[in-house]
C-alpha cells in the first residue's frame, strides 16, 4: 500500500462525504460549506494526477470564488427560513425513481469504466507543469482562449445585466 | 298477367307501411285498407292463375348482387306449385283480413294487427314467388317474423310473450338447419337457382351424399317450419295469438310453408332415396303423435294446433311418399278447412270467452251459423266422403301404399281414425250436450266473420273436386304438366280409409254425444297413457330438462364470463389509460426538475438497455 | 508504478457525479442545484485530468481542457446566479418547485 494510495483513498473519502453530506444536511449554508471539503479533496487528486497548476486553479476558482459567490447568492435570496422545512422537491415516489435511476446508470457506466486501463502513464507532466500547460495553452489553443475570455466577458455582462435592480420601466411587482 | 305477377305481394306490403304510418288515426277503418289490399292481392293472383293455366312457366329474373364472379339473381318465378300457393295464400288471406274485423273490434292496437297481417301476408307470398333458395331464405325469416309478431300481439299476456320467444326460437333451429343446407347447395353448384340445384342433383355435380346431407339439412329447416316432430312444440303455444291469426298463419299458410319448399325442391329429394324416407318418417310419426295428444287436450285451440301438427305430418308424409301432388292437394283442402275450423272456433271464443271446451257445450241451437259451418270443417277433416278431406287422404294414403312404406300407411289410418275421433269429441263437447259455461248472452258472430267462414266452409267441401280419382286428376295433371299418372290403387284403401273415419266418428258419438259410454271408460283403464297424453308426451319438460337447463347453465358460465373476465379485461384497459393518462399529466407540472429526472429517467433506461443488450435489442 | 489505476478515478468521477445529478433533480433550493450541477462538472474534471495521465495518449490537453471547463463553469455560475437574483426579485422565492411557469 503506496503512499499515493493512501493519499488517495483519504481524498476520496473525504470528497464523497462532503457530496453525502451536502444531500443530507438541512441547512443550506451547511451544504455549501459540506462541498468545499469535497472541492478541496478534488484539488487534492489533481495533485495526485501530475496537475498542480490545475489544483491551484480549483482551489482558487471552486473553493475561493464560485463557494464565496453562492453564499453571497444565498445570504442576498435569504428569507424567513423554517424550522424543518423541506429541502427536496418532489414525493417518495420521484425521488425513488430518481434514485433508482441514478443508481442504475452508474453502475451501468462502472460496468464500462471499472476494468479501463491503458497502461500507460504520462510520465513527465508533472515536470515544470506550469510551463507545459503555458506553453500549450499560448501556442496550440491560442483561439480558444481568447474565446474563453469573451465568454468571461459576456458572462460578466450578462450577470451584471440580470442582476441590476430594473426599476426603471418594469413596474415593481 | 304471369309478368306482373311480383306486384301480388306488394299490395299487403303497401298495406303494411301505409297502417304504420297512419293506423293510429284510421282506427277501424284500417282494415278496409288491408281487405282492400288483399283483395287487389288475391284477384290479380286468380289472373295470374289462369293465365297459367293455359301457359308455361315464367320466371324473370335480374342480377341483384355481384361478388367476384359470383352474381346472386333476385327475381320471381310463376310456376304452376307457385301459381296455386299464390291463390290459396292469398284467398286464406284476404278471408281472414275479413274475418278480423269482426274479430278484433274494439282492441287497442286495430290497425297495428292490421300492419302484422299485412306483412306476414307479403312475405308468404313473396316465400312462394322466389325462384331461388336465398330469396326463399329471405322470405322465410320475414314471415317468422311475422308470425312472432301475431303471437305476441297480446304482449301484456305473459304466455303470449313466452309462446312468441318459443315460436321463434324453435323455428330458429330449423332454419339454422336449412341455411347450412342451402349454402352447401351453393358451394356445391354455385347458385342459388332452384332450376341451376336440379339440374345439378340430375346429371350428379351434387355427389349423393351431398344430395341426401343438404336434403335433410333443408328438411330440418321445414320441420322447425311446419311443427315437425321434435321441433312441434311451439306450434301448440302459438295459439296464444288471436285466433285469426292461428288461422292464417298456423294452420293455413305458415305452417305450411315447410311442405311448400319441401315440395319446391321436390327434384333435389327424389334424387336421393334416404331423405325421402327421412322425410316420410318424421311426417308419419309426426301424424300419429300429434294425433293422440290432441285426443286428450281440452283447450279447443290447442286441440285444433295439434290436428294441424298431425295433418302437417300427413302432408310431410305425402311428399316422402314421392307423391308431390298429394302433398299440395292436401296442403290446399288442409289450408281450407283448417281456416275454417279455427275461425268457427274463434267464432266460438269471440261468443263464449273461453277456449276450455269443458265450460261450452250446447251451443249448436244458440249459434246456428257457426255449428253448422264447424260441422263442415270437422266432416272434411275426418275424411268423411264427399268433403275435401276425403279425397286429398286418400290421395296420401294410395301413395303410401304403392310406395311400398306399408308401415306408414298404417299410421296414417290409425292417424285418420285418431282424427276423425278427436275432431268430433271437439263437436260434441262444443256444440252438443248441455250448457255448461256461464255465459247469459250467447249470439253468433256477425256477418263479417261468418262471411269468410261460409265461403271456406265452400271451399272445404268444394275444393276435393279439383282432384278426384272418380272425375279426373285436374290438380296432378297440371302440377305435373300432364305427366301425372295416378296409380291404380287397390279400392279397398278408400273403404279402409271410410271405415275408420266413420268408426272414429261413431265412437266419438258413443262417447259424447249419446254418452252411452262413459268418458272416462278408458282413461281410466290406462291412467298412465292418459296422463302421459295431457302432457303431450313430457315433450316439453324433456326439453326444458335437458337443453333449457344446459343452455341456462351456459349462459350463466358465459355471463359470469363476460362478468368478470370480459368486463374486467375492459376495465383494466381503462383503468391503465386512466392511469397513465393521470401520471403523464402529472408530470407536465411546470417543474424544471420534474422533467429533468423524467428525462434522466428515459436516459438511464436507454443506458441500462444498452449496457445489457450490447446494444442489439 | 503506482498503484492507483485509472479506472478507480473512474469511479470515484462517476461517484460524484451521481451525488452531483440526484441533488440537482431533488434539490429545493435552486442555489443548492446549481452548486450540484458544478460538483458534476468537477466529476467531469476528474475525468479529464485523469484521461490526461492515464489515458490512451497522456499529456497536457487534458489539464488544458480542464482549465476551459473551469472557466466556463466559473462563467455558467455567475450567469447563473444573476439569473436567480433577478427570479428572486421577481417571485420572492429561490424554491425551485414553487417556479412552474413552464405549465402555463
């Protein structure tokens, strides 16, 4: 039993609790925070996989900003919350059937994946992997990333259009 | 005239619709129409019988329906059987349209009788015009229905209902006998045409088994008809109809449509000698057994419906004989006094209001029309010289003689005394002896229905003379195109035949008229003969123990069939419908995660399903 | 060699994302469906970062293609979350089974 292996079956653990954890808990801030442990876990794998620069980014990005900004989403949408209200939507019989679904299809795609080896290994990646990606991503995907920052623009715009407060012509309802 | 001969039935078919559309409002008057319309009916059907007289068959025909290469023809055929069944139907007919006037005055539904009479009245004569089996079917079914509508003309009676279902559903048997039969026929030939059947059964397209099944198959058809032993046993109930309609169709023309088409498709019989013994079997054995229950009934109709029985036997018996025009001969007398005995009856009835003919009695001096006119009836019935009667038994006797069914022929005059026994016990009980029914004001019918009576009591004495061996065959010659030789009969046939009506006569006599003997000198030597007898043979009971109990079981079995697994297959149709009709409303409820998890719901589906199939379903 | 094979990040990838997709369809609040729909992005991610090491051919583009489903999901929220300010200004609720206007 590998260090890595250890590493790994720690990270999981922890990733999958924090998934199990933000379907059971009541509290919508809870289950936010339930998931950071799971994005945190996942940089962690990144790690594992040879993707540092990757890792950094999940950190940065998952944990540090979309978390920040859905507890925001959260705190501005807050209303008078009741004790015990629901969390899920729909009856017994949807959420069985949901789950029963779910369920089916992944143990339909483990069927697929659970032998999957094509023994081999990128041996090198974690060599100066910065460098690498920069020099891929700079080079080889050039046009995607600069569309990939129009689409940061565009979104930034769009958010910032559907977030303002119309009260200018619409009447308030 | 023979062109013109399909309007014959077309007047009493006018007469039909037209009471039906306007009855209401005529009332009484209603039955002018239908006297009118038979009459027109029976005067061009006199027309049509002189002219063929003289002339030959006519026959017209035009293609009615073409089915591939298949044409079913519809037409009308004037041959001399038909031409003579033309004149009796409608003679009886118009007679009885007559007679009910007198008959039915003061009842609710005049003009609705009126309507029956008239179509039973186009469908007999549309039966005996057909020149094919399928328009025969056609007509059969109409005047069975006809006559299930006059049986249960007093529907309100509940023995009427019954006898109405009875009457109908007993023919029905017959005719699913004769359906079968004619559409071997046509499998066989390919056409319906009665001439296309001979010819066929004659140069041997129809193998001789197939002539003998279909034969008999037809045959069954005419014995649920004609009230054949075993299916008679609706014709007695029948009775519960107004008595002219008993007249009309139970004793003169409906009944004896199944001796017409027996005698119609006489060729296809002669073909094949087992069904001629088949048919001569059932028609003796039918003779004497209806005969000896109607020795003991006391009903004064249903003792006339079992003499028709009996004499229907005789009929039947005629033909299987090979003696075709003994048949019709005897068709022709029997429709004549038949009609009248049982409209002297309904007389009777109209006066007396009973048909128990242990409460009449002593009515001879109170209806001096009536008794006289029902003597008539009785003496031509019993086979008394001179009378009609005599000579058309005889004719069926001689013919049983020389065809060699020496058995038969010994029926049938035991058959004859038998009736010529019962017959007058029914005059003595009815118009001799003492009053005994509680009637004060007893007056004979007025003259529209002694009228019609008179002229048949004409008739029945009259009508023996068309055929008699003393002054010439008129009758056979002309049915048979002068091919008709009578056969020298042994003479002492018509003095066996005399003797026994005479002694039968005299015996009656003996025992309710002089009373000399006492009425119960033998029913009470064979008590169980005679119980046996009241009960018609426990014909009755044997049916409803036996197939009215299975077919009751049957229906139960299918009803709760039909209860549970038919009625709860439909449901569950409908209930997974309903369901799924609920279900998918239910989920169109505007949610985004509904139809998010519905669709992942298909989506893991196809998943699995392709998981697990490697994608070959 | 390491021990830790492809096919175990496979599962776990597929783990995720089976939590990730039975919370977006039975979640109530819409916040929590969206932070569902990232963590099955972030399944996804997995996959990709570990097809670019383990995978037929390895190498960086599958750490490249990462990146752009990180920026996009970054993108996706914000827009996202926009939306349900301006769902919230106007129905005063963030339940996502009391917004049915789709029947109508």
């Amino acid at each position: 039993m590998s260090g890595e292996y250890l590493a790994f079956l720690a990270l999981a653990l922890v990733a999958i609790t924090g998934g199990v954890l933000m379907l059971n808990l009541t509290k919508v801030v809870h289950m936010v925070i339930a998931l950071v442990f799971t994005f945190i876990s996942i940089a962690g794998l990144y790690v594992l996989l040879s993707a540092e620069f990757v890792a950094v980014v999940q950190v940065l990005i998952y944990s540090g900003a979309v978390t920040i900004m859905m507890l925001f989403g959260i705190m501005l949408t807050r209303h008078q919350e009741e004790e015990g209200e629901k969390t899920t939507t729909g009856g017994f019989w949807r959420k069985a059937l949901t789950a029963i679904a779910v369920f089916a299809f992944g143990i339909a795609v483990y069927l697929g994946v659970y032998r999957l080896d094509f023994g081999e290994e990128g041996a090198r990646l974690h060599e100066n992997n910065t460098e690498q990606i920069g020099m891929a991503l700079y080079s080889h995907y050039t046009i995607p990333f600069e569309i990939a920052s129009v689409i940061l623009l565009v979104a930034l715009v769009g958010a910032i259009i559907l977030a303002k407060k119309d009260d200018e012509g619409a009447p308030k309802s | 005239m023979m062109e013109i001969a399909w309007i014959v039935p077309l007047f009493p078919l006018f007469s039909f619709f037209f009471l039906l559309a306007v009855g209401k409002k005529m009332k009484e008057t209603s039955a002018y129409v239908g006297i009118l319309m038979t009459l027109l009916s029976f005067l061009l059907s006199l027309a049509v019988l002189f002219d063929r007289l003289g002339g030959s068959t006519y026959k017209a025909e035009h293609v009615w329906l073409t089915i591939g290469s298949v044409k079913l023809t519809a037409g009308f055929a004037v041959t001399a059987l038909n031409a003579w069944m033309l004149v009796v139907v409608s003679l009886v007919s118009f007679l009885v349209h007559i007679y009910s006037k007198g008959y039915m005055h003061g009842d609710e539904r005049f003009s609705v009788f009126y309507a029956y009479l008239g179509l039973f009245t186009f469908a007999m004569l549309g039966l005996v015009l057909s020149p094919n089996l399928l328009q025969t079917y056609v007509f059969w079914e109409l005047v069975g229905l006809g006559s299930f509508l006059l049986i249960g003309f007093y529907f309100y009676k509940e023995e009427a209902k019954a006898a109405a279902k009875k009457a109908f559903i007993m023919t029905r048997i017959g005719d699913v006998g004769f359906f079968i039969g004619m559409i071997l026929l046509f499998w066989q030939v390919g056409s319906f045409a009665y001439d296309d059947i001979f010819r066929a059964a004659e140069d041997g397209t129809l193998s001789q088994t197939m002539v003998t099944l279909t034969a008999i198959l037809i045959f069954i058809g005419a014995v649920g008809k004609s009230g054949q032993f075993p299916l008679h046993t609706w014709l007695p109930d029948a009775m519960e109809g107004p008595t002219p309609v008993s007249a009309l169709i139970h004793a003169a023309t409906m009944v004896a449509a199944g001796v017409y088409l027996v005698a119609a498709l006489f060729p296809l019989y002669e073909a094949s000698e087992t069904a001629m013994l088949t048919v001569a079997v059932v028609g003796g054995f039918t003779a004497l057994f209806a005969a000896t229950i109607g020795l003991v009934q006391t009903d004064i109709k249903r003792v006339l419906a079992y003499s028709t029985v009996s004499q229907l036997g005789y009929m039947m018996l005629a033909l299987g004989s090979g003696s075709y025009v003994a048949g019709i001969f005897h068709l022709t007398t029997h429709a004549f006094f038949k009609a009248l005995l049982f409209l002297a009856a309904g007389s009777v009835i109209h006066a007396v209001h009973t048909q128990d003919i242990e409460k009449m009695g002593g009515l001879w001096r109170k209806m001096p029309l009536t008794g006289p006119l029902f003597l008539i009836g009785t003496l031509a019935i019993s086979g008394v010289p001179l009378f009609s009667g005599f000579f058309s038994k005889d004719e069926i006797l001689v013919a049983a003689w020389t065809h060699g069914h020496v058995a038969l022929f010994w029926i049938a005059v035991v058959t004859a005394f038998f009736t010529a026994f019962y017959m007058f016990r029914l005059f003595f009980l009815v118009f001799g002896g003492e009053k005994r029914h509680d009637e004060k004001d007893v007056h004979e019918a007025p003259a529209v229905m002694t009228l019609p009576m008179i002229v048949l009591a004409v008739l029945a004495v009259a009508a023996g003379y068309v055929h008699t061996p003393w002054f010439g065959t008129f009758l056979g010659d002309w049915l048979t195109d002068g091919a008709y030789a009578h056969e020298t009969a042994p003479g002492w046939i018509m003095a066996v035949a005399t003797a026994v009506s005479l002694l039968g006569i005299f015996l009656a006599w003996l025992m309710y008229g002089k009373r000399s003997l006492a009425r119960d000198w033998l029913s009470s030597r064979v008590p169980y003969t005679y119980s046996l007898l009241w009960n018609k043979y426990y014909i009755d009971e044997l049916y409803m123990r036996t197939v009215g109990y299975a077919a009751t079981a049957i229906s139960l079995l299918l009803s709760y069939i039909d209860r549970f697994v038919v009625e709860g297959i439909a449901r569950l149709i409908a209930a997974t419908v309903h369901t799924s009709a609920s279900l998918g409303s239910r989920m169109q409820n505007g949610q985004v995660q509904m139809y998010g998890a519905v669709t992942f719901v298909g989506l893991a589906l196809l998943v699995v399903i392709l998981a697990f199939t490697g994608g070959y379903l | 060699m390491s021990s830790v094979s492809l096919s175990v990040y496979l599962v776990l990838a597929l783990i995720l994302f089976c939590i990730g997709l039975y919370g977006a369809l039975t979640k109530r609040n819409t916040v929590i469906v969206l932070i569902c729909i990232e963590l099955m992005l972030n399944a996804v991610n997995i996959n990709l970062v570990a097809f670019a090491k383990y995978g037929a051919h390895p190498g960086i583009t599958g750490q490249i293609f990462a990146l752009f489903t990180i920026t996009v999901a970054a993108a996706e929220a914000a827009v996202g979350l926009a939306a349900l300010m301006a769902l919230y200004r106007n129905r005063k609720t963030v339940h996502i089974d009391e917004i049915d206007s789709l029947k109508h």
